[in-house]
C-alpha cells in the first residue's frame, strides 16, 4: 500500500492511484510548453509512490525525461514557428523593437546552452524554456541536447529525493524551494555579467575602428 502522501503532494494521489505512468507525463509534457500544470510536484509524489514500492523508479525517470523533453520541443516549435512573427508585430508597444530583438537573438545563441539547462531547475523558465529558444533561433539540435541534460538532472534530483526520503519529501521540498529565489537572483547575475562583458568587449573594439578612421592631425581635443 503506497503511502500517504505528505503536504502539497497529497492532492495528486488520486491520479497517481488511477493514471499511474500516465499522470507524470502527461503533466509534465503540458507544463513545459506553458500550460500551468503540477509537473515538478507529481514527479515527486510518483518518486514517494515508487519508494513505497507501487511504481517503478526507473519507469518514472523514463517517462518524466521523455514527457519533459517532448513538452520542451512543443514549445520550440511554437516559438520557431509563430514567435518571431509576434516579437515585431507586437514587440514595439513594449519596447522591444526589432532591433533589440535581434541583439537578444544573437545573445540567446551564443549562451542559450546555459540558460536551456538551468531553467529547468527555475519556476517560470521551465514552462518558458522552449518558446524562447524557437523564438531566439537557436539551433534544434543543440537546443535538444542541452534541454535534454537539463532534463535528466531536473528528473534524477527530483525522483531521487522523492525515492530516498519517502514521506518526508515534503519538508524537504519546501526547504529547496526556500533557495529557489536565489538561484533565480544566481542566474540573473550570471546574465548581467555576459551581457557587460559582451558590451564592454564592443566597447573595445570599437575604439581602434574610431582611431583609425580619424583623418590625420585631428585629434580628439579638436587638433590643438
């Protein structure tokens, strides 16, 4: 007999009783690409079921890869295929002209490898992780790759607790929620920072381009 389960996982066990496999990847898959669904949450509930020796461990962390990973490519091709279009027709009533637009593109497509494998573990960028690399352009096939490591660390953490901690997983999941903030502040930072570092790089660049341009004898006090 599985047991109860504790805090906010309880309400989930009815469609794990009924659904079993089923009712972790199907909301999983719809919560990543942007439908508000409790995948996270029945992951783990599916891990304390599969401790309690009423799922398998490893048929769970299969099929909350796989629902991930499909979920995530939903949305990458909704934003690949609708998402630029949106951006400049709509985008400048935010000001976000296409101009911007484009400078985060390219942004996206140099670091988008970091940002696809953290947002996994981030609430709000999980469910927007891959609308953002479709719209950004970001290569299919690396985009796969990196959603997919990011997919099976999310998955190992989660099912991982969840089968060793048993009944307890609630108080430990609240206690890393607690530090979700900060990973969130973690990889804002992490932005900023390559943001500076690219303009500062520019910035550099740009100053010999300006010299040698300059015609000769004109300096920039105005040639005294």
């Amino acid at each position: 007999m599985a047991p109860p389960l504790p805090g906010p996982l309880a309400h989930l066990a009815p469609l794990l009783e009924h659904y079993g496999y089923a009712a972790v990847g199907g909301l999983v898959l719809v919560e990543d690409f942007g439908v508000p669904a409790p995948g996270e949450t029945i992951l783990i509930a599916a891990a304390v079921y599969a401790g309690a020796g009423q799922l398998n461990i490893f048929a769970v962390g299969a099929v909350a890869v796989a629902a991930a990973v499909v979920g995530d490519n939903i949305g990458y091709l909704v934003g690949r295929s609708g998402g630029r279009a949106f951006v400049h027709r709509w985008g400048r009533y935010v000001l976000l002209t296409p101009e911007r637009f484009e400078r985060a593109e390219q942004f996206f497509v140099r670091h988008g490898a970091k940002v696809v494998t953290i947002a996994r573990f981030v609430e709000g960028l999980r469910q927007a992780n891959g609308i953002i690399a479709g719209t950004a352009g970001m290569h299919w096939r690396r985009f796969l790759f990196f959603n997919t490591l990011g997919a099976v660390l999310w998955v190992g953490l989660w099912a991982g607790l969840g089968y060793a901690a048993g009944t307890h997983i609630g108080a430990i999941y609240q206690q890393v929620h607690r530090y979700q903030l900060w990973l969130l502040i973690g990889l804002g930072v992490l932005v900023a920072a390559l943001i500076a570092r690219h303009l500062l790089h520019r910035r550099r660049t740009a100053a010999p381009e300006a010299d040698a341009e300059r015609p000769p004898g004109r300096h920039s006090d105005g040639g005294r």
